[in-house]
C-alpha cells in the first residue's frame, strides 16, 4: 500500500497567503493546532497530518478567492465535507489550506415536479431527506455516515439502495465546482439527459476534489413509495442467501435494499443494537412500490429464500421497526469495532462480478478464520460489493500488519474475479497500489486529465495516484 | 451553427501512411471514391466531406497499428460505425483515414448470471438482441436506428427506454479504448459499481471518437418481463398528455416506455405504418413486471389519463401488437419524411424539465404553426426529450433557412428552462454554438482534456467544439 510520509514537514504558509485568508475569511480562519489536527485525522487508520491552515467556506465566491490565492503562491488546497471518508482522502499530504465546506448547508431550491433538488456541497444526507419528506421525496443514497453530499459525490459513495437506486454517478443532476484556474463552472443543466460534449459531472464525480471544489450539486430524488416493507431471513450457508439475491434478481424483483450481515456481524449487531436475531448469515430486505406490489414481491422473495435453506422470513411494514433494522445496519460498523474494547476497525471494499460473489465471500470467510484478529463481514450484496471490518488493537501494529496481508490477499481475489478493489469507498491513500493493479495504462490516462487541469498539483495532492 | 468549410482540400496522404495501411488492411483498404463518399456522408442535412482512406478493421491489434501509423504522420482517423449519427459525427472534416469497425461484430461474451455482456464495437443493437433473447435477457437502449453499439457509446444514445433503463451513461460498464497515444486500455472491470479513481468510462462515453476509438463494450442487461403491455391514448390537449406521464411518476409507476406523437406525427404514422389511430396528440406507453403487477399499472395509468382528458386507453399484451406498435413508432421519422415527396428529414433533440416540457411543446406547436414547412412533434416524454422532424425540400436553401431559424428559438427557449441542446444526438458538427451557448466556461476544461489527450488533434477532429 502507498505509505505516507511518517514526518511531514510543510513550509509555513507564505505571508501574502494568510493576509489573503485573513482578508477573505476573517475569524473562519484557523491556524490553531486542536482545528488543523481534527482537519489531518482520518477516521481510518492512516496517520494524521496537519494542514497549516482551516478555513471555514460560505460562499462559491470564497472558494474561488480561494482558489485563485492559493494557486497564485503554489499553495495546496484541499476541500473537506464531514470527514468521514476512510482511505485517508482529505489528510493534506504537503500541508496547505484545508477548506471545510460543511457550513455551506443550504438546501436551495426543491423542483418537486422535476424530482430534483440543488443543495451546496455541505447538506447532508439526513438533513436532505428530513427537508424533503414533506414533499413526498427521498434522496437513497446511504453510506453509514452522515456525510456530507459534496463529500458523497466526490468519492462516488453509495450504500444499501445502490441496487434499486444507484450510486452518486446516477444520483447528480450536474455540479458547480470551482477548477484549479479559478474558473467557476457548472457542469451541465437540469435536462435529465443530454449529449452535450464530454461528461464532466461524472469526471468530477469520484475524482476526490483533485480536480475541482465541488460547491453545489444538483441531485435526482425519488417520491416516497406508497409501501415499504422491510424483512430479515437467516441462511444455512452464505451460497443459500447469495443465490436467492441473484435469483431475486433474475426474476425481475425490484430489490430496492438487500443486505448480507455474516454470524460474526449478526453477533456484533445483536449486542450492539440489543437485538435478538440468530446469528448465522443473514439478508435485511428492503421492497419498495404499491400495496399490492410489495405484497407480491415479499410473497415471491420468500418463496425463493425457502428454497435456498432459508430460516423464517420475518417481515414488516410498521415504520419503527423499520427504522430499528435500518438503524442497525447503518451502525454495523460501529458494532463491530464495539466487539472488541478500546479497537479501532478497518473496512476494506471490494466489489465482484455477483456471479463470483458466494465463492469470494467463502474463501475471505476461510482466510479470516485463520486470523488472530476478529472480523465481521458486511455487503451490499446486489451489488457484489462487501466489506470485511478488522477490528484491531491500535496499540499492536502487527495486527494492522496482518489486516493489510488479509486485505491484499481479498482485493487480489476480487481483482482475479474482474472485480474492483473499492466498490465505493474511493482510492485516496489507502488505494493507490491497487488501482495500478486494477486498471494499469488507463492510470496514466488519469494523470493526463490531472496534470491538464492542475499543472502545479495543487488541488488535494498526493490523492489517488501519485504524479 | 459551425458551418462546415465548403470546399474541403485535403493533401494526399503521405506515402508511409499508404504502404502502413496496405500491409495492415490489405483488401480492406478502400481508397475508391464510392466508398469514400458513404463514408463521408451523413444521414442528416451536412455536407459530404470525402476521407483520403477507408480501412475496415476486424481486430483491436488493427486498430493500434492504425493509430501508431496515422500519429506518426499527423493523419486524421475518424471511427465509423453504422453511420446513421445525425449531427455530422463521422464528417471527416479534415480528411484522413475513416475506420470502419461494422465488421468487428462479434458477441464476446455472455455472463448470464451477471447480467452483462461484452461484445465488439460494429454489433448492432438489433443483433444483440436477437442473441440475447433464448438467455431471456435484453439490452434496452434503442435510438430509431439499428446503430453500432460503439457508436451508441460516443454519442450517448439513449430511446424509448431510457425513462425506465437510463441511457448509455448507465448502461455500459466498461470498454476497451484505443487512444491517441496508441494504448489499448480497459477503462474499468466488470463490478457493478467502483469508486476507482477518475470515471474513463463515462469520459469516453459522448465523447464522438475524439478522445479514443472504442473497440469493445461490456453492456449492463436487464432480464425479459415476466409481462410485456403496451397501450395508446390519445388526448383532447397537449398538457394533458403531458401531466398524465408526470402525475403517473410521481406515484411511483415505472413506466418502461412513454412517447409522445403530435397530430402531425400521428397522421403520418397512419399513412407510413397503415393504422388508423386518431389523429391527435397520443401517448404510447409500453409497462414491464409480473402479470399482476402490470395489470395494475395499466388500471392506474388508464385512470389518470382519463382524468387528463384522455380518450379511449387501447392496451395489448399480444406480442404481435406491440411489436406493430413499437415498429411504427421506430419509422416515425421515415413516417413524417414520408410526409412529403422526394424531401429529406431534420430533427431537433432539446430536452428540458419536465415541468417545462407541456410549455416547451406548445410554445414550439406555435412556432410551427407559422412556418412554411411540415414539421412533426415526437418525444421521449418521460425524459423530458422531444424532437422537431422538419420536412425540407432538398432543392429549396430558403427552407433549410427556415427550419435552421425555428430551430434557434427551440434550442434558446430550452437553455432558457435550464434545458440542453441535445438529448441523445450529441453535438457533431452541427451544435457547437449551442454547446457554448449552453455550458461556456465548463467548454474550456473539455478542450483542455481534449489538448491533453490528443495533442496533435487527430482524433475525429473539428466535432464537439474547434480547438
């Protein structure tokens, strides 16, 4: 894996550079440690790095005096969100300014008949659905943490209704954003198709603000549908649940969630959320659309499940024990980090062709019980994408040393299936060995586009791929 | 719009370049006039514009030797494919070598159980089809044309489905591009979804072959209803057809397909296609699921439309049917060519918000009205995407005139409503100004990927945007 640098040492910012900042953010200019040090962790593993400066973003005009400073005085500039990402994609590698735009949350104009929204980059995706339930509309795309949409669209993040409702790449409408020239531009208009030149929404989209700041987005939502109904069922083996997804699938059921938790997370998620299910392998459903349809497709689904040596299949449509399963789910990662007192977790994310799934999740499960670490595994798996949670002792390296042996051999197997070595957690540091791997010359592609739009490697460096 | 230079000069091409093609192509270098002049004509109103060389490439190898041989000489090499691209995309602007790929039509592979397929860049969507159909699976995008589906990939075609299955953006997972450098990249694998580093695949796709020459496409599919209907109402107004297909999304209905036809399209679809539907604005609809899912959609469909002055819902699940239905729908724009003896067709491609699209229409209905030409209204009114189909007299400039005049007001009045000049056409030559019009600035970051890539601009050069 690309190793930071254990000592950075950055240059002070040049003078004229913090006057600039002063005069453009006044008391949103931090240069105090406890700021900068919040700004370089990492919620991951990776070594925190302190930019020189924090600046707090209110205006696309900001950023664009931003910009043009510090790209004037060759200074680094990294955009921030929540800070939840976890390949180490916002630590500021040389230093420079981080600017944080989590307070540029204005949700500004809701088109409810055109089922879009635009909101600048710092909403995030729970303030977004709680302004938007009035209007009878949801934004579906769910990573565990309360990111920030800027943030989302940057790293090309998904989550549990990627299967029904796609990831960031079919979420965004266009952007505005703000290139390393200063340039404020938008990327397309709010037709919901269009041939129009090269697509630099779905450019920026995934591009870890390496080539532009990402200050507004317009985003497509979805109407509430008349009924939801979640379901859990447990599985004998890991093929049994696998095969009724793909089965599921086949038939045309519009899955709009499926889950796969493994025994380790079940017991993890049961003590974690005082839970009581058994704790084998297991699917959380989710089935949206009419009365009747959900109906049917519950009735369908769980035939197919009984088939594949499923246990009871345990359905609802009351709304709280909705939000309990879901609540659960999203806390998965904090409850397997929760197995093990004072540990820190470390998710790796591969995603394989769905034919390949059952048989890469078996000889990951093989590996890990060899590991003298605890482990539980997690997957959007209608999408073939998984995560193993390490849960490791921060104070032992060489359980760190033997996560990242267990990793290589997994994203090797997923990358061996014609599968990827991050199914939605972006490259940032963690990563960058392994897209090498995964996409060879078409890296170098990528850095022609970086080096034309960032001759001075300004914009976020060090992220992705080294230049 | 960008006028094409209207005598085009263009030198011989070098001597190394011919002996190169030679031993590559052999018997399939064509340098004859006639096949020159197919290849450098264009289904639409541009120009013919002769390339120096046809080749017809049967392998990828080929094609990077092609590329190698041309760069080295500073030879242009422009991609073909069906050539029924309708803004001037293949018009070998500055002469060169035009690359027939219709040959390389092989189907690749199929992953069933993936529900993708990877095949070469010259299959035709219909061939596809037909070979998909014992697997029960299919491939939705359907531009009027049996196209190429490399071609599809850089003009970012979408049709009738693209309301339910998305467009080309979504459907295609990765491809195999041969750039201007002579690489032979893969711009993904074969996962779902990835968060892998900068997104090739959609930059390539809607690129026109000026930033790589697709060889292969991996291709999302979908599997075969369980139930196919198809319906036809007509409606007393306009709006009324339009608010029927809003309010029937808002509650969540997935229409498969939804068309809009005016009078005028109506009453050539009669005459071309021998129906005898009524003679008004008509919604064509086609619903996708289980039986009682699709009767269900039906009922509730058939009742807003009779809430929005619809008239009598005529709907089928006979295959023969829908099959006649959709056929007439496909030869729409021959139907409306048709109108008019011995004259040749223009369609317009805006696409706006669909709270915009009644006002779009009618506006335009207007405009139409006053003009001295034919013109028919058809669209993919779930989209938001609707084409003017002129009627022009070949002989007669002054039409041309006309209809390029009415053209500027729809193309303005749907910027103005936040719209693009180009639903699913791409911009070729015939929409440079509006790309300007229509994205300013963001035009700039594309020539400077553009610059970047190919640095010698031999690539398809003079489409999209002038260096």
């Amino acid at each position: 894996m690309s190793a930071l640098p254990t000592s950075v040492t950055t240059a002070p910012l040049p003078e004229p550079v913090l006057a600039g900042l002063r005069a453009i953010f006044q008391d949103r200019l931090h240069l105090g440690e406890a700021m900068r040090a919040q700004h370089g962790a990492s919620e991951a593993h990776f070594e925190t790095v302190l930019p020189d400066a924090v600046v707090f973003a209110h205006s696309t005009e900001e950023v664009v005096a931003l910009v043009k400073l510090c790209v004037a005085h060759d200074t680094p500039v990294i955009p921030y969100g929540a800070g939840t990402s976890i390949e180490g994609n916002t630590t500021p590698t040389r230093g420079g300014v981080t600017v944080d735009l989590s307070e540029m949350n204005a949700i500004l104009q809701v088109n409810a008949e055109d089922f879009d929204v635009t909101v600048q980059a710092g909403v995030r995706r729970e303030q977004l659905n709680e302004h938007l339930r009035d209007v009878g509309l949801f934004f579906p795309i769910d990573p565990g943490a309360n990111a920030t949409i800027g943030g989302m669209a940057s790293t090309r993040a998904s989550g549990t209704n990627a299967v029904r409702y796609g990831t960031m790449r079919e979420a965004v409408l266009n952007l505005r954003v703000i290139t390393p020239d200063g340039r404020d531009i938008r990327t397309a208009r709010r037709a919901r198709k269009s041939a129009a030149g090269y697509d630099l929404t779905r450019l920026m989209i995934g591009s870890e603000g390496t080539l532009g700041i990402i200050t507004e987005v317009t985003l497509r939502l979805h109407g509430i549908p008349e009924a939801i109904m979640s379901a859990v069922c447990s599985f004998d083996t890991l093929g049994g649940a696998v095969d009724t997804v793909v089965q599921a699938i086949q038939l045309g059921i519009p899955l709009a969630r499926v889950e796969i938790l493994d025994d380790m997370q079940m017991k993890a998620v049961n003590a974690w959320s005082k839970l009581d299910y058994p704790e084998k392998t297991t699917l959380f459903f989710e089935f949206h659309g009419s009365e009747r349809y959900v109906e049917e497709q519950v009735e369908t689904v769980s035939a197919i499940a009984a088939e594949n040596g499923g246990g009871e299949f345990r359905w609802s449509n009351l709304p709280e024990e909705r939000a309990k399963l879901w609540k659960a789910r999203h806390e998965a990662y904090y409850a397997a980090v929760g197995l093990r007192k004072g540990c820190v977790g470390w998710a790796t994310d591969v995603c394989v062709p769905i034919s390949r799934l059952a048989e890469c999740i078996i000889e990951t499960k093989k590996d890990l019980a060899t590991a003298s670490i605890p482990a539980t595994i997690l997957g959007h798996v209608g999408d073939g994408n998984f995560h193993v949670v390490f849960v490791l002792d921060p104070n032992k390296p060489e359980e760190a040393e033997e996560a990242e042996a267990l990793n290589k051999v997994l994203v090797q197997r997923a990358l061996d299936m014609d599968g990827t070595c991050t199914g939605e957690h972006g490259i940032g540091l963690g990563k960058q060995d392994w897209l090498m791997a995964e996409l060879g010359d078409a890296v170098d592609l990528m850095r022609m586009i970086k080096r034309a739009l960032d001759p001075k490697d300004l914009f976020n460096p060090g992220k992705i791929f080294s230049l």
